[in-house]
C-alpha cells in the first residue's frame, strides 16, 4: 500500500481535479484545523463556496490563515486544486518563508471519475470541461513538480492508490 510520508511540521499542497476527492482525502487523514480548504475560504468570504468571484478573497485569506498556522509550527494541508504552477509557487513561498517542508501529493484519478463524482454532487456548478481542465493541468504538472521547489512529491496512480493511501508523519 502506498505510504504518503509528510516531515511533522510541513504545508501539505493536495493536487488535483476538482471531483477527484481532495476534500475526502484530506478528512480521512488529518485533523479537521490542519485542513484549509479554498471552498470554505470562498464560503466565508461570499456565503457562497462555489462563486468564483470571490476566488482573490478566497485565496487571500487562505494565505493569511496558513501563515499564520506554519508560524505557530502546524502542519498544514492546502485542500484546492492546486493544478497550476501559479497557485503552487505562492505554496512554496509560503511554506519557504515559514521555513517548512513543501510537500505535494497529488490524486492522480482518472478524468472520468472525477467528472462522474463531480456530476453526482448537487448544486456544485463545476461541468466537465472544467474537470477535463483540471486534469489536463495536473497531467502537465506532474514532472516539474519538484522543480517548482516541493521537497516531497507523492504522486498516488488512480483510485485504488487513492483509496489504499496511509499517511505517516515523521519526525
Ligand atoms: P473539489 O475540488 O470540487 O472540492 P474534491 O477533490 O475535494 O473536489 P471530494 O469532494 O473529496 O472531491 O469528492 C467528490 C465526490 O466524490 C464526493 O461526493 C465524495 O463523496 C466522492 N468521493 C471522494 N473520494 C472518494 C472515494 N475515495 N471513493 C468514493 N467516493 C469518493
Ligand atoms: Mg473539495
């Protein structure tokens, strides 16, 4: 079984489509506070986790509340897309300028899966085409990632990797 090792105080960066199980992920394996979600930032700050317009707001506050947690020395996961290179560089800076460890680890599910979770979820007005974005971003994505300056790069193949992940902070 995949093992996805984080060091114990790190900015962990999930990377993948929207529909891909980010959010799932992230509640099955860590503590609910070391989970900043940009749909709940978008939440906070419009009353609405799905309006894209508040995305600026969204992301400005999902900066300043990991900031402020890697300040204090707590892991923190960053539960949004992050498939492009621009949200993933103010990641590294983040986590650079707090001095942790960037650690990535991306939910490599095939495109269709995410589409198909996406569409059976109400009220959520992500279509396709934009899952079929995302995943074509992360595709690119993938072999820079490291360059981009993440120090740990885990990279989980599909659902059953996904699914079968454990997750071991270390020291
Ligand atoms: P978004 O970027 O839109 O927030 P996400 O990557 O956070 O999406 P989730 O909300 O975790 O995705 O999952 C999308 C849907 O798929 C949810 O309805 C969830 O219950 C389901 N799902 C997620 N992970 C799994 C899984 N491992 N097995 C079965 N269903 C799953
Ligand atoms: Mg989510």
């Amino acid at each position: 079984t995949p093992v996805v090792t984080v060091p114990e105080l790190s900015l962990v960066a999930l990377v993948g489509a929207s529909g891909s199980g980010k959010s799932t992920f992230a509640a099955r394996h860590f503590a609910p506070y070391e989970v900043v979600s940009s749909d709940a930032c978008r939440g906070m700050v419009s009353n609405d986790e799905d309006d894209q317009s508040a995305s600026a707001d969204a992301f400005g506050l999902l900066g300043e509340i990991v900031a402020r947690r890697l300040r204090r020395g707590l892991l923190t996961v960053v539960d949004a897309t992050n498939v492009t290179r621009d949200s993933r560089a103010q990641l590294v800076a983040l986590a650079r300028a707090h001095d942790v460890l960037p650690v990535a680890v991306v939910l490599d599910v095939p495109v269709s899966v995410a589409a198909e979770r996406q569409a059976a979820r109400p009220g959520r007005g992500i279509d396709r085409r934009v899952v079929q974005r995302h995943h074509d971003q992360l595709r690119r994505s993938l072999r820079g990632l490291e360059r981009e300056g993440f120090r740990v790069v885990h990279v989980l193949h599909g659902v059953d990797e996904v699914d079968a992940a454990t997750v071991v902070r270390e020291r």
